[in-house]
C-alpha cells in the first residue's frame, strides 16, 4: 500500500480539512483581538465608564493591562494560525508521497518551537488575568492555571519527529546516492 491508497487519502482529507478550519479560527481570533486594541485606545471615556459601573478601579492600569493581555494573545493566535499552515504543508507532503525530507524535519522542528512557545506564553497571559481580576469584579471570573505537561510532550514529541524525519531523509539520500 502507497501512501496515496484510499484509506490513508481519508485520514489526509480530515488533516487537511481540520487545519484548514483551525487556521480559519486561529486568524479570526487574531484579527478580532488586533482590532480591539484600537477600538479600547479610541474608546477610552467609554471603557471607563464600563469599568467603574462594573465596579473597577484604576482605570489606567487595567486598559494597558488589557492591551498587553491582547498582544500577547494575538501573537500566540498568529503562531497558532502558523503552526496549523505548516500542518497542513506537512499533510500534503504526505499526500505527494515524499514525507522524509529535510523540509519537513524543518517544518516538525519548527512546530515543535511553537508548541514551547504556547507554554511559555502561557506564564504571562495567566499573570495578566490574575491582575485584571483584582481590579475588575467579576464573580463568573474563575482562573485555573497550570502548566500543560501535554503541551510540553507535544513539542517533545515534535522534536524527536523532527529527528527522525531528518535521519529519513538522510538514509532516503545514501540510498539514491548507491543506487
């Protein structure tokens, strides 16, 4: 069996759908949180008055806080649109039959370095929505952080595909270069 038999064009198909719908959802959420920095800088008497009928306090703080918190999280949704585009160009070499490439070594490597990243981003946006809970009330507002030790095996995992697809390639290379 190929890699290009019916069953696995199914299992390709889903990956292929999947990450288009993710990359969908992953550039909407960047765009619609790029958009609300300006919209919170524009709108400021109005996002102090929400604030203080809410019960807030220190108005000041909690725009720039909510400003950061909206950077951060875009750029974490703009890797996320990113670790999904190379997902899929991953796919499709699968689809073209060639998966042992430097390239795709690369590409695993590369998405290895961005499941790291949603960890490590995770520390300040959890830091930030603790400090705006102080200074906006909520009572629906809980925040359950921890570190995700299956975001971290994730780009464990990503790593060491990385190297084996790297050693494919190679061994695919010596055997071209003997025949």
């Amino acid at each position: 069996m190929t890699m290009t038999d019916k069953p696995n064009d199914l299992l390709l198909l889903a990956g292929k759908i999947m990450t288009v719908l993710l990359m969908g959802l992953t550039g909407l959420a960047t765009a619609v949180m790029l958009l609300l920095i300006p919209i919170i800088l524009f709108n400021q008497a109005e996002f102090a008055v929400a604030l203080t009928e809410a019960g807030g306090e220190d108005v000041g703080m909690v725009k720039a806080a909510a400003i950061v918190l909206l950077l951060i999280a875009s750029v974490v949704a703009a890797f996320a649109f990113h670790f999904f585009q190379v997902l899929g160009r991953l796919i499709n070499s699968v689809g073209a039959g060639d998966p042992f490439s430097l390239e795709n070594a690369n590409r695993l490597s590369r998405m290895g370095w961005i499941a790291l990243g949603f960890q490590i981003a995770s520390f300040p946006i959890a830091a930030l929505v603790v400090f705006l809970g102080e200074y906006v009330p909520s009572e629906n507002l809980t925040v359950d952080f921890d570190f995700s030790l299956t975001g971290l095996l994730l780009a464990i995992v990503l790593f060491i595909l990385a190297r084996v697809f790297k050693h494919g390639a190679a061994m695919r290379e010596d055997l071209e270069g003997t025949v």
